[in-house]
C-alpha cells in the first residue's frame, strides 16, 4: 500500500478535528463569555526515519487549547450584570471544584443562592453565596454582595494558570484547583463581555479547513487509485 495513503488519511483526520474545533466556535459566537478552542498542529517522521533520510511526513492535530483572550465588552446596563475589570474569572461552585467563567450575568435561584452559567457563584472562601429568600440583591464594583443593604458576601475573583479545560460553553476548569488565585480586580457593573470568537473568522476558518480537507480526501483517492493500477499491473506479470 502506498505510504500517500497514509500521509492523507492523517492530513484528513487532522483538518476533521480543526472542523469539529471551529464549528462549535461558530455555534457559540454570540454566547456570552465564551472562549474559543484553537488546535495546534505538528509533523513529524514516519517511525524509522530520520531527518536526514525522511520521505514521509505525516500531519496531526496534537493539542486543542482554550483561548482565554477576552472577548468584546458590551454595555446592557443591568445591575445583575457584572464582569472583571481585568482579567481574571468569577468563580463557580461544580461538583469537581470551583470552575471559572466571564458570563457574569447573575440570577437568584429560588433557594436564593446566588447563581451565573447556571451554578453558584462562591465567595472569597470558596463558598456558595446566598440571600434570604424574597430579598432584593445587588453588586458593587468591589463585589460585595447586598441582600436589602445587609452584607452577604464577596464575589471570588480568580486568576488561572497553566491550561484549562472548557466544561460548557461559557464555563472553563482548570486541570488543578491549585492554579487558581485569589484576584483583587473590580467588577465593572451593568456590563457583559461576548464571545472571543466572532462569526467572521469562525466562517473564514471553516471555509479554509474544509478546503484542506477536501484536499487530503482527493490525495487520498488519487493514491488509492494508483494502489489499485499497481496491484492490476502486478497480477497481468
């Protein structure tokens, strides 16, 4: 079997994960808070080559890493929206740890804890916040939280390092709870931050990574065909 069918079959494989990345980019262009995935691409040598006698260098897609770039920041003037000035994460309760995300438009829930992405928001300490039901909650730009002017809380603010995983599309984790630092950044009011992902370039890069595979597909057709031409021409000897 011809070693450019292998080499395509790997082009292919590669540009089908770029696809699937950029899709969900696309999807999620107007979600709030959402941050994009970007792979990363490598060759490399066929086991048993070397740099100085490679014929065949394959293509993979290697890593897919959140890009955590902030995205555009949008006024809406609600009070229960809040984001961080700089650019850190409010943090969320889950059940594996505290997760992080830039959606911070806030809710009550009926127990009165007070929720953003659809899970608790924590406190400096890590725990979740929550009023006495039936009171009227507010945010300051320092993010103490207000249940009828009583103190209840402050928002946790958290810094992250080293890589994060996307658990839902405004939601990150990072792999280890000890990446997280406490931030002092303020919260701006009244504002929300979209996804760093626009429409545009999702579609440009979908075209492109189509066009690619498109590409590896035809290669791939082409060697097997000439595979095929080998074998008939093998067989009439």
């Amino acid at each position: 079997m011809s070693d450019g069918i292998y080499v395509s079959m790997n082009g292919a494989a590669a540009r089908m994960e770029q696809l699937d990345s950029v899709s969900d980019n696309l999807a999620n262009a107007q979600t709030p808070g959402f941050k994009a995935e970007r792979p990363a691409f490598e060759a490399f040598l066929a086991n048993g080559d070397d740099k100085g006698s490679a014929t065949k260098v394959y293509a993979a897609a290697v890593s897919t890493q959140v890009d955590l770039s902030a995205g555009q920041v949008v006024q809406t003037g609600d009070m229960m929206d809040v984001l961080p000035s700089g650019r850190s994460f409010l943090g969320v309760q889950t059940s594996n740890g505290i997760a992080l995300t830039r959606a911070g438009h806030l809710t009550v829930d009926a127990n009165g804890t007070l929720t953003a992405a659809g899970h608790p928001v924590v406190d400096t300490e890590g725990q979740p916040i929550v009023a006495p039901v039936g009171t009227v909650v507010s945010v300051q730009p320092s993010g103490t939280v207000y249940a009828n002017e009583i103190r209840i809380g402050e928002i946790g603010r958290f810094d992250v390092t080293g890589p994060v995983d996307r658990i839902a599309p405004s939601l990150v984790a990072p792999h280890d709870q000890k990446q997280l630092t406490a931030s002092t950044d303020t919260l701006r009011v009244g504002t929300m931050e979209t996804s760093n992902s626009s429409a545009l370039e999702a579609a440009v890069q979908m075209i492109t990574a189509q066009r690619h595979f498109d590409a590896s597909i035809q290669a791939l057709q082409t060697y097997k065909k000439l595979d095929e031409k080998a074998t008939d021409v093998g067989r009439i000897r």
